[in-house]
C-alpha cells in the first residue's frame, strides 16, 4: 500500500503517548476507533488498551502484554518500537493525520467495492449506488462496524445506559417526545431505532396526529424530517399554523381572519422560520430513493431526530414483483435505516376496509393493509381511532336510505367541535400494549391530551366540606350538597 495512505511513526507515537500517561485515553478514544491504525499489531494494542480502561486497570506497559498474551497478540518487537518512540504532548494534529490516512483507505477499499458490485456481481445500478451510498455514509459518520460486540464492551455500554438514565431522575421519557403525556407513559417515547407505524382508516386523522408530534418536537427545538407524499408542503404549513395559533385551518385556508388572528399568524410564522423542519413533498419515491435522501439530510443536520413518512403505501417499489413484496421491502428497509441512523422512523400507514363490515370496529394488527411483514418489521404500531367517525358515516347512510323510501328524516347526530378519540398500541417490543385517551379539535385537526376524570373527581372532593354536606338519598336517587 502506498506510503501516504500510513504514518507508522504517528501511530506508535499516539500509542507512546497514551502508556506514558495513560489519562489521555478517555479523549482519545472517543476520536479513534482501531481500525483508524493501519498496523494490525497497533489495532490490537489500541483495543488492549480499551479493555483495560473498562475492567478499570492500569494501561501501562505489563497490563498491556498481559492481555495480549492472553489473546495470543503480544509481538514484543512490536511494542519495544512503540515504548521506544518520543511520547507527545499535544496529540490532536497527530490523531487528525492518522484519520486522514485512515479515511483515504476506507475511500481506496470503497472503490474496489464499487467494481465489486458492478462488474463482477453485475447488479442493477439502483442497488449499487444505495450501496455506495450507505457505504459512504458509514465512512463519513465514522460508523464502526465489527462482526460481534464482546461482553465488556456491551456491560460498559449498558451501564452507561443506566447511569444516564439514573441521572434522569422520574423522567418517564427515555427516547423522542410523542407530544402527548400519556401515551409518553405507555411508550416512554419513540425509541432510537425504532420503526413506528401509525395507522388508521382514511379521515381518522393519522396524518394530524403525527402532526402534534412534530410539533411539539420542532417547539423543542428539535430536527424533523417529513417525507409528504399526500400533500404538498404548504398544506401541511397550513396545518401546523392551525395548530400553534389556535386559528381553525379553514380560515387559514381563505385568509379570513381578525386583526388578533393577524398577530398569532406572524408570530407563529417568525418562529416557524427558525424551526429545523425539513419537508420533502415530491409524492413518488422509493425506498432506494429515500435512503439516499434522509442520508444525506442526516449528514448536513446530525440534529435530526426523527423522520416522517406519510404514508407508507403511496410509496413506489423497486423492480416488478409483487405489491406485498414491495412492501416487504420497503418496511424492511425503512427499519435498517432507523438503526443505521439511530433515530426512529414514523411511517403511516392505511388500514384495510374490511374493518367497516364489524361491530366493534377499533382496528387490530391483522387490519394493515399487507400486514405480515409491517407488523413483523414494527417496534411500535399505533392505531388512531374515533368513533364519531363511524357515527356521522351511519348517520349519512340512514338520511340516504330515508331519502331513496321518501320518507321524512330526523338527524340525531350531533356534530361536536371536540370529540373523544384513541390511541391503540397494538403492538409494542419493549412495552405494553394498551389504549390511551385523546380529544380531536375538529376545526383546529389538531389532538390534545384528555382531561383526566378521576383526577378531576379527587380534586372536586378535596374542595368539599364533608361536616357541613347534606347527603340525602330519597324516592328520587338525589344527592344534595353545597356549591363547590
């Protein structure tokens, strides 16, 4: 290999550096990985040393050839070049070449792995360049791969866990803020990783509900990345707008609004503008296509914490087989990318129309449209539900029957500006399963936490003074008692 591509010099002077004063480990650690050194030998003395830090013993010079006898990697020629080197104190521009080189050979071995692919495999370039892609997102990110983690090193990472968490104190949330209290209880937050589906039948407002989410994220000051495939980007600005201001979306929609309406929509704009929400409302895209974008994204904002997909269905497969194959491939595919990328993925999804012809139609997981693979691919799948829905639907089809016999009809329907509406966890890896209460603001689409009763009971009684109550139950069931 050429001499560029290596510095045995800096590298035995890193390593120099570190056994003579062995503190410099915690920071160096964290900017180089192993295989960073191109001398086998130095990869096995920089992981040597990485053990010894986590069973917290010493990293000196017998340590060290004690546990490279043990592992059969002690070469003493070896390490008399490295204790003979000069230790430095300022090891930052010595790190930065070693990396550099290191890079510029991961760059070298990517080019024999694109002729790889595309000469001797003969893959369709589609495939190729999502490989090369991901290829080269591993090397940028600095991404470490090995075939297996050994036990210290899933202890350590463990116990870091803990700690953080510990630290935390009764925070119930351990991944990305849901926007809503109680269904943060039920999830503790959508997991790094993690491949969320939500779904629902049309007009239950899946697309609303993710909304709050985002919003509640972007209010954070977090990164939000939405792939709109239903609607363009200004109709989901629209959306947002109503649900920061409190302004009914249809009067956004025909800018009919007040002077103070005037106001909440400008402010609301300002800090809008300063939001980290990165829409892309293309309509047609597919999983290779996807990747690449939500890659690059993820690259230029490291502070994405989470992507979007409205809806999964819309989205377009890759080759000519059939549809519930390209689904498996694309619910597949958006869980390897939540994992590669470490944040969770939310795509939403359509339930099927049989759901209609039962009695109790709250969704369950065999209701997903080509369910076998999204249900087996899903961290967490949510089902939107609200039952006035089902109502105004039947009370549509009742006026219609009466209107074909000539027969005079009653509505009994009575159309709510917030209605109840649930969130069923129909399936949940790390958690339970369960449903939890929301109200739906109809002219604002917009989802809020549910008043809790029995929280509101306890509080009513605690204003009551019991001494002074008259509780008289008679032929009429009735309870008398002081104004609360």
């Amino acid at each position: 290999m050429q001499d560029n591509l290596y510095n045995l010099a800096f590298e035995r002077s890193i390593l120099s550096s570190i056994i003579f004063e062995p503190e410099q480990f915690d920071e160096l650690s964290t900017a180089l990985k192993s295989d960073d050194f191109y001398l086998p030998a130095h990869q096995d003395i920089f992981n040597a040393m990485n053990f010894l830090m986590q069973k917290d013993e010493p990293i000196d010079e017998e340590f060290l050839k004690k546990e490279l006898i043990k592992i059969k990697k002690f070469d003493e020629s070896v390490m008399l070049d490295i204790l003979s080197a000069n230790p430095i104190s300022n090891t930052t521009a010595y790190v930065n070449e070693v990396k550099d080189k290191s890079l510029k050979r991961h760059l070298l071995t990517l080019t024999t792995e694109i002729k790889r692919v595309t000469v001797e495999e003969e893959l369709p370039s589609a495939e190729v360049i999502d490989i090369v892609e991901k290829k080269l997102y591993d090397i940028t990110q600095d991404n470490q791969t090995s075939d297996f983690k050994d036990s210290p090193t899933m202890t350590a990472d463990t116990m870091a866990y803990i700690n953080e968490m510990r630290e935390r104190g009764d925070n119930i949330l351990v991944g990305v803020d849901t926007g809503f209290t109680e269904l943060n209880k039920m999830t503790t937050g959508f997991g790094k990783g993690d491949l969320v589906i939500i779904a629902a039948r049309p007009a239950m407002g899946k697309t609303s509900f993710i909304l709050n989410t985002v919003n509640s994220l972007i209010t954070n000051g977090k990164g939000v990345a939405f792939f709109s495939l239903e609607m363009p980007a200004e109709q989901l600005m629209l959306r947002m707008l109503s649900i920061q201001t409190s302004i009914p979306l249809q009067k956004l929609r025909v800018g009919d609004l007040t002077d103070d309406q005037n106001i909440s929509l400008n402010n609301a704009i300002a800090k809008m503008n300063d939001a980290k929400l990165f829409v892309d409302d293309q309509g047609s895209i597919n999983i290779n296509q996807l990747r690449s974008k939500l890659r690059k994204l993820k690259n230029q904002h490291p502070d994405i914490e989470i992507a979007v997909i409205d809806y999964l269905q819309i989205m377009s497969g890759v080759g000519t087989q059939d549809r519930h194959l390209q689904v498996s491939e694309i619910s597949r595919g958006l869980k390897m990318l939540a994992r590669e990328l470490n944040m969770p993925i939310v795509a939403l999804s359509q339930l099927n129309r049989g759901l209609e012809s039962r009695n109790d139609k709250r969704p369950m997981l065999s209701d997903i449209r080509e369910s076998g693979s999204i249900e087996q691919d899903a961290d967490i799948i949510l089902f939107v539900y609200r039952d006035d829905v089902y109502l105004y639907k039947e009370e549509k089809e009742r006026e219609k029957a009466a209107k074909a016999e000539g027969k005079e009809f009653v509505s009994e329907y009575v159309e709510k500006e917030e209605e109840d509406a649930e969130i069923i966890i129909g399936k949940q890896r790390n958690g339970p399963t369960g449903h939890v209460k929301l109200v739906f603001q109809k002219k604002l689409t917009r989802f809020v936490d549910a008043p809790s009763f029995s929280k509101g009971i306890e509080t009513v009684y605690e204003n009551v003074d019991t001494t002074s109550a008259n509780i008289d139950i008679g032929q009429n069931d009735t309870i008398s008692m002081p104004p609360l």
